[in-house]
C-alpha cells in the first residue's frame, strides 16, 4: 500500500513526489529498498502508532516508474495486493507516478488514464508520456488477474446447489433438444453408459447444423429419422460432415475437452479459448475406487470473469485498466470508419432476414449471436445461437421453412420460451457505449448466458462494435 502527498524539488530542480510506503503484514524489522535507492540502501519502516503490525515510510521519489520490495524480518518478500511483476530481483511491487502532482491522490492510486491510437481523435492534447505508460498499466493488470486466475481452483466456480444435466448418447436427437428447451438450457454433457465415461457435448450448435441439414435438398436425415435418430449417430454423422466439408464448418476434435475440480481458473479459461468453445464439463474422476466420473459443474468463461469483477470489485486501484474506458484499449470488433479498408465488418441481419440466412451467418461467422438492425444499423434485437432451441417447442421446426420464416418471426415464437436468466434488467441486448469503463462491460459478460455485448452510439443505438467474452479473456491474459 502506499500513498503521495504534496511534490517539492531537491536542489538540482528535479520535482520530488513524497511517497507513502506500507506494509501491513507485520513483523519485527521491516525495511524498504528499491530502484530508487538503487537496490543497496535499506530504509527502516516504523510501525505506526496504535498498529504495532502496519509498519510505513515516507520517501521522496522522482515522478516514472519505479520497483520496490521489502525486507521483512531478513527475508525479501513483494506486497500480493499490490500491482507487481516479475523483474531482474524476482517479483517485485511497482509503482508509476506522472509528472504532475496535482494528479497524485491521496492513497495512491494507479488509475491514469491508459488510451491507445483509437483515441487520438477525440483528444489531440492528451500527453505523449500518459500515452506511453498505458501499456505498462495494461501488463501490471494482467500480471494482478493472471495471478488470481492462477491461485484459485475450479472447484470455487461450483454453486451452493443446482442441478447439472448430462444426456444418454443413445437418446434421439428430437428429446434430445425438447429437454434442452424445457430445462432453459442450451448445452448438455454427453454420456456413454457403454464406456462409463462423459464423451462430448450437445449444445445448441448442434441443433443449428441439423436444421440446416434438414433444409438443405437432397439431405439424408429426414423429419421422421429425427424422430428416432440418435445423438451417437448424429455425432458420427456430424464428423463425416467436417471431414468432408468443403465450407466453413470448424472441425470439432472428438475428444472431449474438460477439466478437474482442482485445475486453476487460468487452466480452465485457457482450455476454453484454445478450444474454441463455450463451456468445459468439470470432472472428477477417481480410479482408485473404481467409481464412476463424477460431473460437478459446466464451467464457462462468463462464470470466470464474474469471480474476476467479484474479487476485484471493491479493489480498482489494484487494476487500474478497470475504470478505463473500453476505447482506450485494442479489444473487440469495430465497425470500420469512413475511408478505412482494414476494418473487419461485423455481422449483422435485418428483421425481415431469413432465418436460414441467420443461421448460415452463425456457422460462417463463427460467433454466438448477431445484431439485429435496421435499416440504420440502429440496433433492433439480437438472435442467438441458444434461439434455436425455441423451435423444439410444439414441434416447430417440422412445421416451418427456414427460408419463409424471418428473424422477427422467429423472435416472437421463441419469445415464451426464452429464459429471462441471461438478460439484464430483462433486456435481450446487452448494450454499451464506447466511453464505459471496461468494468461495466465485464460485469455485463459475466451474466450467465451472454457472451456478447454490443457497443452502440448514444441516442441512435447505431452499432459501433462488439466485444466478447474471447475477446475480453485474450486481452487480459495477454
């Protein structure tokens, strides 16, 4: 911990900052050295008057960046609750004070306003030095979550209670999303009794690619085979298809990706990204008793990130890219500027899109969801990938074309269906502005069942972006 007051300047001119230094943990000789003191001078610490166990120092330091650890008791040892890295003295606690002091609070606070190039624009005059120091903010943030992610377990991602449901591979296909629909659900374990093991996943995906295959002339799965089409055959069906694609259709690995109970959350959102997928099944196996595999909890990305605002909520100055706003950093997709030709477009649908369409723009895109807009880009709705299970109520999908039915329609024959759990204040659209701080836009994603949120103009609600929970973990594990 540590603090800034008022700045002087020593005798060659140079502005001097006095900095508060704390160490909290106790001990019965604590002392300080630094880059500043060139790491050979030690500077006592006092205990402070009525907490024998909170010792502190002030000392001058120039404004820039400096290194510091503390010597407690003979023994090295860094501040975990302050922004450090690992440096040429192993890991050491940091600290960056700008040039001006009026711009120092009074517990010190490395919130400094990080931008990046997007930026410029809006604010020609910001100085060269803040912009400088954003990446170094960025990495000292990094540095805070990875060592979070590292020191806690899958095992904290499981709820007090709840339900987890996993699916007999020999269940058809029809029931099969009937009881995803029913359950609110849009992705389920698979269990093969024959081998005693979880061996994949059904999730809404899946669905998607078998209406498609429904639609397509000429298909060999017919309504009637849907009826006793099992998901075992659907897989093997589904990886012929891959196989054998000339398309965008991703190649799935048949090996079923999941962790352990006692896997870091960093292991876990790692498994998650380099997989491409949305949720990882949390497996406890125990081969010593000859016991079955236990399913614990389906983990996701967004339920990691909420531990993430949880622990870090009531702490920002510890990560100070939190406040900034989401502009200010290389992070999500953006609707490419007038004049500009390297911008990525994103893909959106008009209301009286086909439903096919939205789903083909689904699989070719690679993403969860789309914009819904209209004619203005001014954003209407989103459908999702998890929307498709609505048509298994009432049989629906036996009874529609999906190049007849359009996205409108489809929102409104899923709209009593649609579970309210993955919505904020009851709205489908998880909305930001460019100018919120990358905190707002963790806590929407961090809803369960969002996993994308759009970033629209005030007012017109054009759509200017969108960032997702990929992008958001790529960001901040670097």
């Amino acid at each position: 911990m540590f603090g800034g007051t008022e700045s002087g300047t020593n005798k060659l001119g140079t502005v001097m900052v006095p900095t508060r230094f704390v160490w909290p943990y106790g001990g019965r000789r604590v002392l300080l050295s630094g880059t500043f003191t060139r790491w050979q001078d030690h500077i006592p610490m006092s205990p402070m008057e009525g907490c024998p166990t909170v010792f502190q120092v002030i000392y001058n330091l120039t404004p820039g960046y400096h290194q510091y650890k503390f010597f407690v008791d003979g023994e090295w040892k860094h501040d975990e609750h302050q922004p450090f890295v690992s440096g040429n003295y192993g890991v050491v606690n940091t600290i960056y004070l700008p040039r001006e002091p009026d711009t120092i609070p009074a517990v010190f606070s490395t919130e400094i306003a990080g931008r990046s190039n997007m930026d410029v624009d809006s604010d020609p005059f910001l100085p060269e030095a803040i912009s400088s120091t954003s990446q170094a903010e960025i990495e000292l943030s990094r540095n805070r979550v990875s060592v979070f992610l590292t020191s806690h377990t899958a095992y904290e991602l499981l709820p007090e209670s709840g339900k987890v449901i996993a699916l007999d591979i020999k269940l058809p296909v029809k029931q099969a999303f009937h009881i995803l629909h029913e359950q609110g659900i849009s992705v389920a374990p698979l269990w093969d009794f024959c081998k005693a093991q979880f061996v994949g996943i059904l999730s809404a995906s899946d669905f998607v690619l078998i209406l498609r295959e429904l639609g397509n002339h000429g298909s060999n799965l017919t309504e009637e085979e849907l009826e006793t089409h099992t998901i075992s055959a659907w897989k093997e069906g589904k990886a012929h298809l891959n196989r054998h694609s000339a398309g965008n259709l991703r190649s799935h690995s048949r090996h079923l990706v999941h962790a352990g109970p006692y896997d870091s959350l960093k292991d876990v959102a790692l498994k998650l990204l380099q997989n491409k997928v949305s949720t990882v099944p949390i497996i406890h196996s125990s081969s010593q008793d000859g016991s079955y595999p236990q399913l614990l909890h389906l983990a996701s990305l967004s339920g990691i990130l909420k531990c993430i605002c949880r622990h870090f909520k009531h702490s920002s100055s510890s990560l100070p890219i939190l406040q900034q706003p989401i502009s200010s950093f290389p992070l999500g997709t953006w609707v490419p500027k007038i004049g500009e030709s390297n911008g990525k477009p994103i893909a959106m649908l008009r209301p009286n899109a086909s439903l096919g369409a939205a789903l083909s723009l689904l699989i070719q895109a690679d993403v969860s969801s789309i914009p819904v807009v209209d004619e203005n880009d001014s954003l209407v709705d989103v459908y999702c990938r998890s929307d498709i299970t609505a048509l298994a109520k009432d049989r629906a999908y036996t009874q529609v074309r999906l190049d007849d039915l359009s996205i409108h329609q489809a929102l409104q024959l899923g709209q009593d269906a649609i579970s309210p759990r993955g919505f904020f204040n009851g709205q489908r659209c998880q909305m930001c502005l460019r100018s919120d701080p990358l905190q707002k836009v963790m806590e929407r994603l961090s809803i369960p069942g969002v996993r994308r949120v759009v970033i629209v103009e005030a007012g017109s609600k054009r759509v200017e972006g969108i960032i997702s929970l990929s992008d958001v973990f790529s960001f901040l594990l670097g």
